[in-house]
C-alpha cells in the first residue's frame, strides 16, 4: 500500500499526511517529519537530520525503542512516562 502512495505522490505531485508510532516506515517515505508528544510538536525537519541528529530528548527516546537487526536486546528500552500513569 504504501509503495502505492509513493508512487502516486511522485505522479501526481501531491503530499502525503502520514501519523504512525512506526518510525521505520515514516523514514522510508516521508522527506520531513515531526515528532509529537502529548500532543505537542517537540521537533521537526528533514527525515534524515531529525533522525540522524535528534534535538529533542523524547526524539532520541523513540528511536533507542525501535528494533534493531543488528543489535541483540532480551528487551527494548522504555519511556518512563510512557509507563507511569498521567
């Protein structure tokens, strides 16, 4: 599906709005991308800058959670605030 839009974007010359908790997909297609946390925009910019160089605290958070192949981990890390309740 997602190789769908791509392909339509490129054709038509249209954008596309994507939300997702899935970082890896949002990287393999978005050329910007904002990162949002309760609600709130806490960073913004390039793909490749913002997931290459992250600013923000949360933005460096989420990305040590993604999976990785190439790193071997029984768990994944946690946000604390994810976990605690509001």
């Amino acid at each position: 599906i997602l190789d769908v839009l791509v392909q339509a974007k490129r054709r038509r010359g249209m954008s596309i709005l994507c939300i997702s908790h899935d970082i890896s997909m949002v990287a393999s297609i978005a050329d910007d991308i904002c990162v949002m946390r309760r609600g709130e925009v806490v960073e913004k910019g390039a793909t490749s800058q913002v997931l290459n160089a992250p600013c923000h605290a949360y933005t460096r958070a989420l990305l040590e959670c993604n999976p990785s192949l190439t790193r071997r981990q029984t768990r994944l890390p946690v946000i604390p605030e994810a976990i605690s309740s509001p």
